[in-house]
C-alpha cells in the first residue's frame, strides 16, 4: 500500500490563536509578519540575483508563524545574523528593526505552548 507524502506545513497555521498573535505581533502582527518576511527575503536574494525569486521567498516566509520567520533572521543562539554585504542602506535599517522584533518574539514564544507553531 502506498503513502501519499503530506508536507508539515499544512499543519502549521501562519496566525497563531489568540493571545499568541497579539502577544508576539504586538498592535498590528500583520505589520510584523510582513516586515520580517520581507527582511528574510532581502537576506537571501542578493540583487545580481538568485536560483529563487525575491517573491518566492517571501511568499514562503508568509505562510509560517511569527516564531518561524523569527528564526529566519537569528542565528542557533538567538542572536541577530549578519547583516549580509548586500544589504545596505533602507534594507539594512529595516533589518536591525525586524531582527530586533525578532529576538522579542523568540523569547517571549519560548515560554509558550505553541507545539510545532513556535
């Protein structure tokens, strides 16, 4: 008998239930999930361009709750990662905020019963 493969983020809900939303996005987690999906997206697509487009990878850090795509931006300690050499400018004020945020958010979903989602 053959298993079909179901991937696991058809079980991970983008908006966590309520308090978690509010308490991790702050006024307007919509806001946050965007700026860090777009700060993700900066990261990994360099201007000269990359094998995944701009819009692929940020549509991709969309569909993962707030402490997922904070992870996208600290390294294993939970510190902030480099800012990588081509982000510069805007793109690197807007980084340090999100990486910011994205610290916040790490800590406070570590004392939470977020299962799979944090």
């Amino acid at each position: 008998m053959r298993h079909s493969r179901v991937t696991a983020a058809s079980f991970i809900a983008r908006v966590l239930p309520d308090p978690y939303e509010a308490v991790l996005g702050g006024p307007d987690p919509k806001a946050i999930h965007h700026l860090l999906a777009t700060v993700h997206a900066d990261f990994v697509c360099p201007p000269s361009g990359h094998s995944i487009s701009w819009q692929d990878c940020y549509d991709g850090a969309m569909i993962r709750p707030l402490p997922h795509k904070a992870e996208f931006l600290l390294d294993e300690r939970g510190n902030p990662k480099p800012l990588p050499a081509h982000v510069t400018g805007e793109a690197a004020a807007r980084a340090q905020e999100a990486q910011a945020i994205a610290v916040r958010i790490r800590r406070e979903a570590r004392h939470m019963p977020l299962g799979n989602q944090g």
